[in-house]
C-alpha cells in the first residue's frame, strides 16, 4: 500500500517519523545553556549595581545642595532681606 501524505505543517511519515527538513535545527547543548544564563546573570548584576550607583550619586548630589542652601540659609545678613542684595554695584566703596 502506497505512503499516503496528509497535507499539513506537520506531516508524519508511516512508523511515526518526520520527514527530513533542509532547515537546519539548532541543537544546544547543557555547556552552551549554562554559560548562557551565567552572562546573563553577570549582565543583570552589572546593570543592578550601575542603576544602584546612579541612585546613589543623585541622592548625593540632592542632599549636598540642601545642605549647602540650609547652610547660607543659617548665615545670612541682615541686607540679605532686601530685593537687590544679590546685585553687587562694581561702585560699592568707592565713593561714588
């Protein structure tokens, strides 16, 4: 009795085996999985620390400048009240 081909994407050869494919078929092997999820792990584990860095130096750099700004708070003058204290005349002291 003839082979009789079912139409289909998966076709199955009498005895229960596929036909043969020109395309080829990856085959990884345990080595090349385990090495795989290892550079993905340290990949991770750079990117967690980089991200931890980051928080780390803008946390610094807010909590330097309310530091520095509570600090010229403390130290002010009494002309620092007045509107155009941060304007310093290039004729202050000279007489003019």
């Amino acid at each position: 009795m003839p082979v009789q081909w079912k139409l289909g994407y998966h076709m199955i050869v009498e005895g229960g085996c596929k036909p043969m494919s020109t395309e080829p078929e990856k085959v990884e092997s345990a080595e090349d999985s385990a090495v795989e999820q290892a550079g993905e792990r340290s990949t991770l584990r750079v990117i967690g620390w980089f991200s931890v860095g980051m928080v780390v130096a803008a946390l610094g750099i807010y909590l330097g400048s309310e530091l520095r700004s509570r600090y010229k708070f403390k130290r002010r003058t009494p002309y620092d009240f007045y509107s155009n204290s941060e304007q310093q005349a290039s004729e202050f002291g000279m007489g003019i």
